[in-house]
C-alpha cells in the first residue's frame, strides 16, 4: 500500500510519521487512496503478482485463512490489547463458532447459511460470558491458566462427544448462498508481463468447492465491518473503561468504572468475534474436527496479536498476517517453520518488544522517553 | 473522538526536564523518613533548604481559580452548607488480630475543610479505604447523606459522590491526562456498547459534555496544554494535580485527598494549599489527609487525629495545637524526663 502513495510524500517530509502524512493529504486524494486501497485488497488474489503469491498453494485459500487470523486478531486485540485480560483460550471460541455452524447446518440440523452465522455468533458470545462471569474475578497470570484449560475443555469436549462427531469432526457443511453477479478476470504473468486472463475467473459471491477467492472476499467484508465496530466502540466510554481497567483496575472502580461488567463486555464481544471467524472458517473448510482446535492455534493467536502490538488494530492486523501468511509463503522450508518462527519472535522480543506496530501511546511514550533522556544527559554533563 | 480531533501538541521539552518522577519521588520519600525518624511535625519551614535540582518555583504549575469547575448535578439530596454530610458511627476494622479501625466515629460537614492525622500506621488510609468501599468495617458503619452506605461497591460509591486520590499515585499511565479526566467525568455517563456503535445521540451529547467538563478541569489545573501528554510523562507534581482533577471529575460531594503534599516542596504545598481552598471555595467538601502540619493547620476547619486505629482528638486547628494527647502522639511523652 505504501509502496506506491507514500514515495512521493516521503521525499519531501521524512521526519513526518506515516499516519501524519497521510492525515495532511487533502480530503479528496484521502478517500481516492482508501479507495484504490481497498480495490487492491478485493484484487489481490486473482493479480497472481510475482513473489507475493504462493506457489504451492492456492493463493485465494491462503489468503481466506489470513483473513480469518486477521478477525480473530482484532477480536483478540479487545481481550488482551483494550482491556489486558490475557486470554489462552481464545481457540475455545473459534471451535464454538465453527461447531455451531457445523452442528447446526450440517449435523443435526439443515438450516440456512444465514441464519446459522448470527446463532454462531451468540452461542459464542454466550460462551464467553458463561466462561467470564466466573473467571473474572482473577488477575493476570490466573486468568491466563483458567482460559488455557478452557480452550482444552472445548478441544477434549469435542473429541469425546459422540453428538459432535467425535474425532472423525463433521463434515458436508454447507456453502453458503451466492449471487452470481459478475466474473473478475485475473492476471497472468507467465509471458513476463502482466497479461488480462479473460479464462481464469472468479465469479463475485458464488461460493463454490474449487474457488476460494470469494470465501476471501467474504471475509474482507466481515473484517471491515468488525474493523468499523471496533473504532466506534473504542473510541467511546467504553473504550476508554477498558483501558483505565488495564492500566489500574482498582483505581479504575475508584473512579466509577464497573470494571467487572466492562471485563465480562470485552470478553464476550471478543468471543463473538472469535466465533465469527470459526463459523467462517467452518463454512469454507465445509469439514471440521478436534484436530483443527488445537492448543497451537491459541498460541499463535495470541502471536499475531502480540507481534503485531496489542493494543493497536493496524499492528495486530500486521501481526495477523505476519503469522499467518509467511508459513504458507515458504513452505518450501516446511520442515523449518516452528524453528524460524521460533526465532523471529525471539528477534522481535529483542528489537520490538512492543510489536510491530506498537500502539499510538508506546510510540508517543517513547518519544517522550528520549527527549527527557536528551536533556538528563545534557545537563548532567552542564 | 481522539482520533479525529487530535489537536496540535505544544512541544513540552523544556518544562518536564528537571523534576521528573524518579528523582521527584526519591527525594521527597527521603524527606518524609527524615520527618518520620525524629516523630515530629514539619512545622519547621524550609524555605531556604535543599534546591535539588533546579529552582523549585519553576515547576510549580499555576492554576487558574477563576474556571468554574463546580460539580455536576449527579442526582444526589442537596445538603445545606454546615449540614452533615458523611458520618462514620464507630467504625472497627479488623484485619485477623489486628485492629485497624477501633470504634472510630467522626463527621464531615458539607462545604468544611477535614483534617484527618496521626503518625504513621494509625489508620488514616484505612479510614479512606473503608469510605469508599475497599473495605467492610468489621462493626459500625458510615452514613453518607443520612443513609448508611452498606455494602455498596467502589464504582457504586463513587457515582454516589464520594472520591478520592491515591496516597502513591495510581494514575491510568498509559492514558493521556485528557483520557484520564474523561474516565472520571463517565462515572455519571451510561453510554453503552449500542450507543457507540451507532452514534447514538447520547453517545454524542455525553461525549461534547465529557470533553468541555475534562478541559474545565485541566485548564483549572494549569493542564491544559499538557491534555495529551501521556500520564506517566508529566512532572511529579502534575501527576498529583492530575489525580485531583480526575477525583474532581467524578463530580463528587466528598473529595477526599490522600497526602497530597507528599514529595512537595515548600513553594509547592503553598500553591496546593491555595488549591484546596479554591477547590472547597467552588463547592466541595474536602477531607484530607496530610503529614504536613504547617499545611494541614493552615487549611483546614477541623481537624481528626487518629493513633492506633483510635480517635484521639477532634477540634480546630488551634485546639489540636494545644491538646496534650497530640502532641504526645506526635512527640513521645517522657516520663522520666518532666522538664
């Protein structure tokens, strides 16, 4: 994205943060850009562009699990960025949401797509509640090793139960469905040169067995209306309870904050968000079982969240995607994966221990941090 | 709202230079054990003493008296001026064997100045901390407005008018000073998770009224070109002026302020002095708890004296001054030596 609009700016104003920048642009070129921007990300996966796209598998498919990291990322991020309740067990949520999807559309019941999905939403949500009320009322490291056994309940509860399907999981999950309004034609790069393949295309909203680009373009959609929610509610009182809960709880419900009823509130709407990408996920799988709730999942949750910056929505997007889409980038060095993640994430505790992306306020603080360093040295040596 | 209206930040480097939080806390901790080693009233005016670090009089913020920072309407009985406003009916406190509270009674009177004092571990905090809910008295209770408080929760306390400041400061660090009044100004607002989200009219009002109540109070701070500042950035002594003005926020009836002179300077308890008055002057009744004599008789109206958990003394400031069971609280009586 800002390969192309940030060059010209950057020239001229370097010292300028990229958010300032782009702030300082006129009204119009702004929404141009979220406009191209936008375009470019409902593209993406049919410009088949060179390096970015993956080579052993589907480009479109690589790119719907991203985005479903990207959802459970931002619900996630309302958990342990907003409101700093370190949840281990957020994987428990996913498996809810896609279950929910799996049992009720596909097991023991066939009701539509449509409907299934918001139920999914508030069985998950409800989930979260039932697990908050209780375990809420412990801190910190406590909470951590309630909501890790949490996501293993969840895991081991669909292992043995025979209604769930057990190990063998649930299969012919339906799709969801689809208008078929137009083809988007990709782009073929094989000659050298970007050519228009009017032959490979990908019909706008049919979801089918074959294509996974408009599953992608689904969860696009979903992402930009949670991403919506999530600047509303957090720039609200609710937001800022949430943060006054992290940084002080005891103070915070000194000063009028109901801090359990806002903990409980940030756990239930990130468990709706986590339910939601399980139920995406599920309808895109079409097939689920235990092994695909695995405690892995939680942690690497958790990773995209923390790589990325808690705290911040852009930064745990970037976390998102960091984790989940380099390991299908290069698969070529499979037999490595954990050991490289393993390492990169030692490497960012090092240099950026507060993500990648860290928030607006860490950024700010730090700055301040090194101005008053500056002047202590100063007159130190004055 | 933040987001959008984030206005320009004035470059803040040459204020918060000298007197930043490390060496601010380290010094004055230091005086306070010094105070505390001979047992005796800082009466002794330091004025010339131990510049530390730079001039002194340049840190201290000025505030401007003259912004109306009266409280909200928050839905309370009005008390008349010179009415009971809170009791505390023989409040125990017990922690195991340990009597923290024993059978303390005292009363605050709306629109007065309380003092509440006594050596260290006699109880003062706990006293705050069973007003506003931390803890359950053992036996007793406090009457706020005529009606007991009961079991009513922290938050629940606080919406009924009673706030307080931290005796460390327990500031939301990584909030701007802005965000940290606005959390005191929303104990009284309800927008919920539906009002945010769809920009419901509330949500609107509650946050423009937020927003002109918080800058109210920063700019009677003298704060209000630090609004962005992140907390945990700010001076010492704005940190503790901050914490007033989030307590204030809350639109309370009671403020009640714990040691809010520690780790200040003598040009700086004036100016805090100055404050308080200004501060119960735009009506509100303040209890406090302080260490400083020359403060604390300078400002108050009446003052509490606990030692061990018990009351000891009740009267004006000139009473306290002269009633021998404080002064043999603070000095020690010596039997042996009757000069």
């Amino acid at each position: 994205m800002s390969t192309s609009t940030g060059t010209a700016a950057s020239t001229k104003q370097r010292r300028l943060g990229f958010k300032e920048r782009v702030n300082n642009l006129p009204r119009a070129v702004k929404i141009l850009l979220w406009v191209v921007f936008a375009v470019f990300l409902f593209m993406l996966p049919l410009l088949n562009i060179p390096f970015i796209t993956t080579e052993g598998s589907d480009f479109g498919g690589v790119l719907f699990t991203v985005a479903t990291y990207v959802l459970v990322a931002l619900g996630l991020n309302i958990v342990v960025g907003y409101a700093g309740l370190l949840d281990l067990g957020y994987v428990g949520f996913y498996a809810i949401g896609a279950y929910t999807v799996g049992v009720l559309s596909a097991e023991h019941a066939k009701l539509s797509w449509v409907v299934v999905v918001p139920i999914a939403i508030v069985v998950a949500m409800v989930s979260g509640v039932v697990l908050g009320a209780p375990t809420l009322r412990v801190r910190g490291d406590y909470l951590a090793i309630v909501t890790l056994g949490f996501g293993e309940i969840v895991r081991l509860t669909l292992v043995n139960s025979e209604w769930l399907g057990a190990s063998r999981g649930i299969s012919d999950i339906p799709k969801p469905p689809g208008v078929e309004l137009f083809e988007v034609p990709s782009i073929d790069w094989s000659s050298g040169a970007p050519v228009v393949d009017l032959d490979t295309t990908s019909t706008f909203l049919k979801f089918g067995i074959t294509d996974f680009v408009p599953y992608y373009w689904l969860a696009l959609g979903v992402i930009a209306l949670v991403l919506l929610f999530d600047i509303l509610v957090k720039s609200s009182r609710v937001g800022r309870a949430w943060e006054a809960t992290r940084e002080d709880e005891d103070a915070a419900e000194l000063m009028g904050v109901p801090t359990f009823r806002f903990k409980l509130l940030a756990f239930a709407l990130g468990a709706a968000i986590g339910g939601l990408s399980g139920a995406l996920f599920a309808t895109k799988a079409g097939f689920i079982n235990p092994q695909s709730f695995e405690l892995l999942l939680s942690i690497l949750f958790i990773a995209a969240v923390v790589v990325g910056g808690a705290g911040n929505r852009w930064g745990v997007i970037v976390g998102a995607i960091v984790v989940a889409y380099f390991p299908e980038r290069f698969r070529e060095f499979a037999d490595f994966r954990v050991l490289v993640f393993g390492l990169a994430l030692m490497l960012l505790a090092i240099f950026r221990p507060q993500g990648l992306l860290p928030p607006r306020r860490t950024v700010r603080a730090k700055r301040a941090d090194a101005r008053q360093a500056v002047l202590e040295e100063g007159e130190a040596s004055a | 709202m933040p987001e959008s209206t984030e206005p320009n930040r004035p470059d803040t480097s040459a204020e918060s230079t000298a007197q930043t939080t490390p060496e601010a806390t380290a010094e004055p901790t230091a005086a306070a054990a010094a105070d505390d080693a001979t047992t005796r009233p800082a009466v002794t005016p330091t004025t010339d003493a131990t510049a530390p670090l730079a001039d002194p009089a340049d840190e201290v913020t000025e505030i401007n008296p003259d912004v109306d920072i009266t409280p909200d309407d928050i839905g309370v009985p009005e008390v008349a001026e010179g009415e009971r406003l809170l009791e505390v009916d023989d409040v125990t406190l017990r922690f195991g064997g340990v009597v923290a509270l024993n059978e303390v009674s005292f009363h605050i009177n709306k629109g007065e100045i309380l003092g509440l004092i006594g050596p260290n571990g006699a109880g003062k905090t706990t006293c705050f901390n069973v007003m506003t809910g931390v803890y359950q008295p053992t036996s007793g209770g406090i009457r706020y407005l005529g009606k007991p408080l009961g079991k009513r929760k922290k938050f629940q306390i606080t919406k009924l008018g009673i706030a307080r400041t931290f005796q460390n400061i327990r500031l939301f660090a990584n909030m701007t000073a802005l965000e940290n009044v606005l959390v005191g100004v929303d104990a009284h607002h309800s927008t919920g998770i539906g009002a945010a989200m769809f920009r419901l009219p509330k949500h609107r009002r509650e946050e423009a009224q937020g927003y002109a109540r918080a800058m109210e109070l920063l700019t009677f701070m003298g704060l209000d070109g630090k609004a962005d500042e992140l907390a945990r950035n700010l001076p010492y002594g704005d940190q503790r002026r901050l914490e007033i003005a989030r307590a204030l926020a809350t639109s309370p009836q009671l403020l009640c302020l714990d040691e809010p002179a520690a780790g200040f300077n003598p040009a700086e308890k004036a100016k805090l002095m100055e404050l308080i008055r200004t501060i119960r002057d735009q009506g509100y009744t303040v209890l406090l708890i302080e260490h400083d004599m020359k403060l604390v008789m300078g400002v108050t109206d009446r003052i509490v004296v606990l030692e061990f958990g018990r009351k000891i003394a009740e009267g004006s400031p000139a009473e306290i001054r002269d009633n021998p069971a404080v002064i043999a609280a603070y000095l020690g009586v010596d039997e042996e030596d009757a000069s």
